[in-house]
C-alpha cells in the first residue's frame, strides 16, 4: 500500500473513537456542545501546530473554496454527534460515513466531470453492502429516523470536506489547510459555548474526553487525511474512510456493550474487502510506476 493510503486509513481509525469517546464524557455534555469543543480544541491544535512548521501564509488563498470547507466542517459536528446519541454509536458512525463515498463520487461527476475508476466503483459497492449489512439489524432495534437523517446530512459535510480541502491542497500545505479551515469552523461554533453549561470540561473526565477528541481524534487525525489526500484520489479518500465506522462499531461492542448480531460481523468483512481493493495496487501496475519514475 502507498504511504498516503496508509495515512488516510489511520485518520479514519482515529475518527472511529469519536462516538466511543462521546459515550464517555459527562453526561452534561450536550452533543451539540460536544461537537463545538471538538472544533475548539482541534482548530487550535492544528492552527499552532501550522505556524511553528512556518506553514501559514496569507496569500494565495481561494477563499470561497475555504469558506465552503469550513462550513461542511462545522455543519458534519452537529450532524454527526446528534444521529451517535440518537441512533448509538455504530448506526450513527456508519450511515454517517457510509454515504459519503456515494455522494462524494456524484459530487465529484456532477461538479468536475471526473468519472471514478471501475475499481473505485466496485470497492464502494462492496463497502456499502457491508455498510447496509451493519446498518439494518441495529435500525430494527435501535433506529430513529431523525438520527439516520442528521447521519445523512454527516456523511454529504463530510463528501463536501473532502472535495473542497482536495481543491486547496493545490494551492496550500496540508498544515496549512487544516489549521485554516478548522480555525475557521471552530469560530462558526463558537455561538454554542455561550448556549449551554461547559461546566463538565473542568473535570478530570471532562478535559480527558476534550482533550482526546480535539488533539488526536480531530487535529492529528485530519493532520494525516489531509497529508494522505494529496495523493490520493477524494473518491477513493472518502471509501477509505469507511474504517471509521468499522472502528467504531468494534470499540462500540467491546468497550460501550452494543451487541452486533452475525449479519453485522458479514458487514464487517465486506468493509474490510473494499477498503483492501481499493487501496491494494497489483506488483505488475507497481513495477510499471517505478519504471517510469527512473526513466
């Protein structure tokens, strides 16, 4: 596998703690608020962590382009944190980031007229049956209409996040780019903090939980997608992407106690197949890349 598949796969296994982590932090914390302070502690994580590599810079910015990125950012927090307490972690997670490589493909034919391979095409359809496969047996059991719908809007912010930071990885650093555009939607958020009671953050439980979903689940793992999304397709980022939710299903049968039933675990190794195909690059395609470099 190349570096940047690699990098893309363990940001999407660092985003699969988020639900986990959620179910752990003081009841007090509102999923609304929850998603704020991810926003918070993560922009500012990414934005200093950008000027000390000297990678900011004022000009060359499409600034429509970062505003758009930003806002899909902002908008995928309440979206995502809602449908996990409404619908449990491993139904939110999947629907969330089950959709997005669909939606992130049509974008992609629609806006850029950029058609996605074939073994994009079959890679997806195998993910999504594993997704579909993991989704039905818990909505019977679990499932609310509002939380499968606030996934949706999820997995269309997140489609959108990938395109738009694809777009100014052409003109910026991807330090750069993360630090920005997450500064950008933490200060979109920011109205939220005033809104409800933070006082959970001050607890050991609190800032352990806020700590974890800033710095590494959101500053270290957007870090690596957006590192690993220079050089990987936005079609085959998002399907990659599908391991958050097979993260967050194992962390939310092993650690939180949601029961997965046979035809999940059937889901499960589907996803794993997609993920595979798509990021598995034959010897023969292999040694043709390295000819060519040397020539």
């Amino acid at each position: 596998m190349k570096i940047s598949v690699l990098l893309v796969l363990l940001a999407a296994v660092l985003w699969g703690t988020t639900g986990t982590t959620q179910a752990f932090a003081p009841k007090e914390a509102e999923p609304v608020v929850f998603g704020a302070v991810r926003m918070a502690v993560g922009g500012v994580t990414l934005l200093v962590f950008a000027a000390v590599r000297g990678q900011l810079k004022r000009r060359g910015w499409p600034v429509k382009t970062a505003v758009i990125a930003a806002l899909s950012m902002a908008f995928y927090q309440p979206f995502f944190f809602s449908a996990v307490s409404l619908s449990g972690i491993a139904v939110g997670t999947v629907v969330a980031i089950g959709s997005a490589p669909i939606i992130a493909g049509c974008l992609e034919w629609l806006i850029f007229q950029k058609i996605p391979r074939a073994r994009w095409w079959i890679a997806t359809f195998a993910a999504i049956a594993g997704v579909s496969l993991l989704f039905i047996p818990s909505a019977a059991s679990a499932g609310n209409v509002l939380g499968i719908l606030l996934a949706l809007g999820a997995g269309c912010s997140f489609a959108v996040y990938t395109l738009t930071s694809k777009r100014l990885l052409q003109h910026q650093r991807p330090e750069a780019v993360t630090g920005v555009v997450f500064s950008l939607s933490a200060v979109m958020l920011a109205p939220l903090l005033f809104l409800y009671d933070l006082s959970w953050i001050f607890s050991v439980q609190g800032m352990a939980v806020s700590l974890h979903i800033g710095v590494i689940a959101t500053g270290a793992a957007y870090l690596l997608f957006t590192t690993g999304l220079e050089k990987v397709p936005a079609s085959t980022a998002v399907t990659l992407s599908l391991a958050e939710p097979l993260t967050a299903s194992l962390l939310g049968t092993v650690l939180v106690k949601e029961s997965l039933p046979l035809v999940s675990w059937a889901g499960i190794a589907l996803l794993l197949l997609g993920i595979f195909y798509v990021s598995y690059t034959p010897k023969k395609k292999r040694k043709i890349a390295g000819c060519e470099k040397e020539s």
